[in-house]
C-alpha cells in the first residue's frame, strides 16, 4: 500500500523534502495550520505536539508550496513579517538585516487580511449588494412610471388636440352654413329687386310704345291730354342686404387654450384706469406678489390688506407693528418694515400668519424695504444706507452705499440689468450703483430741464424701465434704458405727493399717496 501511494505521488507530482527534518525524506504529508511539509517521523511527532493543527496527504493539496511566499532577499520560504519594512522575511533575515525588528507570523497576518477582506465580502453580499440591487429596483421603477407619466400627458395632448381640431371643424362648419344660409337670404333679396325693375321696366316700354303710336298717328283727338298714371315710374329704392362682416375670435381664450403669446410692450399715453382710498390709516405703501396679489400697508396701522383695483378688500393679516414699506419674496412671504417709532425689527410675515424676525438696525430704523431678483433684501436706514441682507436672516452681506446724512437713502431697488438704484432724497438724485456698490451715475434732472425734488418710491416694469415718484414736483418719472428720466404723470393725471409705487402682472403701475388716495395708470400696452 505505501508503495502505491509513492508510485501515485511521483506520478501526480515532483518529490518535496520535509520541512522539519534535514534528512531530505520526501514529504508526504501537510500540515494546513503551519503550511510545513513532512515526513512519516516528522508528521508523527508534529501530531503529538500540535494535536489541534489539521494534517493531510500533501496529494490531497495540489501544490501548497506553490502558496508559501519566499524571501526577495534570500529566496528562502518567509516564515514571518518584518513590521518595520512591511515584507515577508525568512529565518536568515530575522538574525541578518531585520534583527531587532517587530516580527508576526506570517500567517496570522495571511490570516487577518483575509478575515478582513472576508468581512468585506460578506458586507458587500449582505449590505451593499441588497442596497444597490433595491437602489436599482427603485430606479427601474421611477423611470417605468416617469415613461408612463409622460406617455399619458402624450395621450392627453394629443386627446385635447382631436378635440380642439373637431371643434374648430365644427364651429368653421356651422359658421360656414351659417353663412351660406345669409348668403341664400341676401341674393334672394337682390333676385327679387331686380325682377321688380325687370317688370318695372316692361311697363315703362309698353308705355312708351304706346304714347309712340300716338305720336306717328298724328291725330289730335289720339294724343292724351295728360300722361297716363302708368307713366309716373317712381325710383326703386329697395332695402338691400349689406354683406356680412366677420369678427375674429377672442385671442385671450385662444392663448388659454393653446398657450402664451409674447407679445412685446409698447408705451402709450397715460391713462388712469381706477382710483381707489386706501383701506388703512395713515400714508400707504404696496408691494405685489408674483401671483398679483396687491397689498396695502398703512403708516398707522398694525395691519396690511389684499385689495383689488376697485378698492375691496379680499383679505387683512395681523402685523406686529406700523408699516413704512412692504416688500414681497417669490414664495409670498412679505417683508415688513416698521415706521422708526415702533420697532428696528425687520420682520418677514409668513403666508401661515407667524412673523420672523429677519434683521435688527438697532440703534437705527428701516426707511425702506425691497426683494431682489436673487431673493436677498435690500435694506435702507436712517443714516442713508443700503444694506443687502440674506432672506434667511444670516447677517449683512454688504453695505452697498452711504448718503450724506439722516434719512437720505429712502427706497432701493433692483434693476433687470443688475444695477442698483437707489433713491436720496438729500441730494436730491436717483443714483444707479453696481451690484457690489460702485456709483455709475447720479440723475438729478428730467427731460427739459425740471430738476428732482424729493424722490419718493421705486418701482420695475417689464420693459425694464425704472420708475421714481417725486413728492415735492407731484409727478412720477421713467427712467428706460438710455438713463434718461421723463415725466410719465403729473399733476394734470391728478398725482399729489407720491408716495410709493408697484407695477401689477398687467403692466399697470400703482401710485400711493400721502393722503391715502391710491391711483392705477395703464402706461404699457
């Protein structure tokens, strides 16, 4: 039997010597734990010694010294690991180059890395993997019902589109038998005129054929004393039918139904369209929201109001102090801007009802208030600044100009180029500045002379003119893209001190005043 097994081991592979022994007796087996090769005598006393460690018949690993690391520097089996130089070494290394150096046993650090790398393996099996997979499911899902979602909006475009063309083919088909039907009417009426002259005039030459006759006799007793009362032809003047007109469809349904037209705006003559009394007391100030919500605040009351351009109101909130100024975010939220007796506080009044405090000007107070494209707000104070402040209350970001003394910077705002403009009621002037705060130039004049008074409230059109009220002149000016200020209404439109002002989604511009009276002018068509 150990005859065979030799024959079959010198078949299978090359001898190998004994680890253990210097005998060079073949090893026929192996020790799993020690990864040692041995001999008959010394497998027999390695068992005794390590009666724990797995041995087997070295045919029944393949080739395990294929597995053993060797040493780069010897190139002797590596028993151990240098720590100090992080590689395998063998035991000539640990008296040679590396005595003195932390050694492990190469095999428990063979040992931990693959424990490591095996916790690594089960974590991807049984977290990542599970996760990624759902993660996947989940994507797979979205995009099925995103597909389904965009294919139904498909179905009903195209649904809606059947239906408008039907109808459009109907009315187009009623319209044009409608209208065959009056041109049948019409032509009857002219068909009936002209065979009235036809018979009219068959009796007209029936006559003249007559009073002919009498003439060529030439007899006395055969002409008639006086024309025959057929001879008295009144004109026809029939009532005929004028053609029809046609009159196009309203273009404001057909938007609604096939989407917006952009048109461009033009500037037409002034017109005020309405005339309201504000429904607060003291001077008002207005903001209006995206939605075009118009609302009103009051210098002596605690309260704001949502009104219409008849003056009714839709709505009050409950404010926690006296309104100077009104400014309004994207989402609906108003900025509040306290009258200087009442608070420092700027508050922002949520759409919910509750009040959040967004900057305190303490020892100062807010003159002014205004949202900018990018939603930060810009802030004036009593001592002619204008602060740009974070709508999330995190501070000043920069203080983007200084008048000449208290009270000069009443009202600020945005431009649709990025510019600033400011208005300083001491200079008095509309000052334009950058937005990190450089003046550009200063408007201190009108168009034809008529110099600045006291600027009193800004506002932004969608043509991207500015728009200045001016207290002391009792008239609003325009300031478009060449800087140029002109008069748009004064005191023939009825203006007395403006106050403040607000364009509306229809391009009509609100104009308080200090007496409470609020006008609306349509300026834009």
């Amino acid at each position: 039997m150990a005859m065979s097994k030799s024959v079959k081991m010198e078949h299978a592979q090359a001898p190998v010597p004994c680890n253990l022994c210097d005998n060079e007796e073949p090893g026929e087996h192996y020790c799993v734990d020690c990864k040692y090769t041995l001999c008959v005598q010394c497998e027999k006393t390695h068992r005794k010694i390590a009666k724990d460690h797995k041995v087997v018949l070295r045919s029944q690993v393949g080739d395990p010294d294929s597995k053993i690391m060797s040493c780069t520097e010897h190139g002797e089996r590596a028993i151990f690991h240098c720590e100090i130089c992080s590689i395998p070494v063998c035991a000539k290394c640990v008296i040679g180059d590396h005595q003195g150096h932390k050694m492990g046993q190469l095999t428990d650090l063979l040992e931990e890395r693959k424990k490591s790398l095996q916790n690594n393996i089960n974590e991807i099996r049984q977290d990542t993997l599970p996760k990624l997979e759902n993660m996947r499911k989940n994507i797979d899902s979205e995009r099925e019902y995103y597909e389904l979602k965009v294919n139904e909006v498909a179905k009903e475009m195209e649904a809606e589109n059947k239906y408008i063309h039907e109808e459009v083919e109907r009315i187009h088909n009623e319209r044009i038998k409608r209208l065959n039907n009056i041109r049948e009417t019409g032509l009857m009426v002219f068909d009936r005129c002209a065979n009235e002259i036809t018979m009219t005039k068959d009796i007209a030459l029936d006559i003249e054929s007559q009073y002919q006759d009498a003439i060529e006799r030439n007899v006395l007793q055969s002409l008639p004393k006086k024309p025959l009362p057929e001879v008295a032809i009144k004109p026809i003047k029939p009532e005929l039918p004028k053609p029809p007109s046609f009159v196009p469809g309203s273009k404001q349904e057909l938007v609604k139904i096939m989407g917006k037209l952009q048109v461009s705006l033009m500037q037409i003559p002034p017109q005020m369209i309405s005339v309201i009394q504000s429904p607060l007391e003291g001077s008002p100030s207005v903001c209006i929201t995206k939605e075009g919500e118009v609302w009103i605040g009051g210098f002596e009351s605690k309260e704001i109001a949502m009104v219409n351009m008849h003056g009714q109101v839709n709505k009050k909130r409950k404010t926690p102090f006296r309104n100077r100024s009104l400014a309004v975010l994207d989402n609906g939220d108003i900025v509040l801007s306290p009258i200087h007796r009442d608070s420092s506080v700027v508050s922002i009044l949520q759409r919910d009802g509750n009040v959040e405090q967004l900057f305190d000007l303490a020892p100062t107070r807010s003159t002014g208030v205004s949202v900018t494209p990018d939603q930060k707000v810009l802030i004036c104070n009593w001592k002619g600044k204008v602060l740009r402040i974070n709508s999330g209350g995190s501070g000043v970001l920069k203080c983007l100009y200084t008048g000449s003394g208290d009270d000069t910077a009443s009202d600020a705002i945005a431009a649709a180029d990025g510019k600033i403009v400011v208005s300083d009621r001491k200079t008095p002037a509309v000052v334009l500045i950058s937005y990190d705060g450089k003046i550009l130039s200063k408007l201190t004049h009108a168009a034809g002379g008529k110099k600045l008074g006291c600027p009193a409230g800004l506002a932004l059109d969608d043509m991207g003119n500015i728009l200045c009220g001016d207290k002391d002149n009792n008239c609003v000016y325009i300031i478009g893209q060449d800087h140029q200020m002109r008069e748009l209404v004064g005191p023939s439109h009825g203006i007395q001190e403006p106050r403040d002002l607000a364009t509306d989604n229809e391009n009509n511009l609100w104009i308080t005043q200090y007496n409470g009276l609020i006008r609306i002018f349509k300026y834009l068509a």
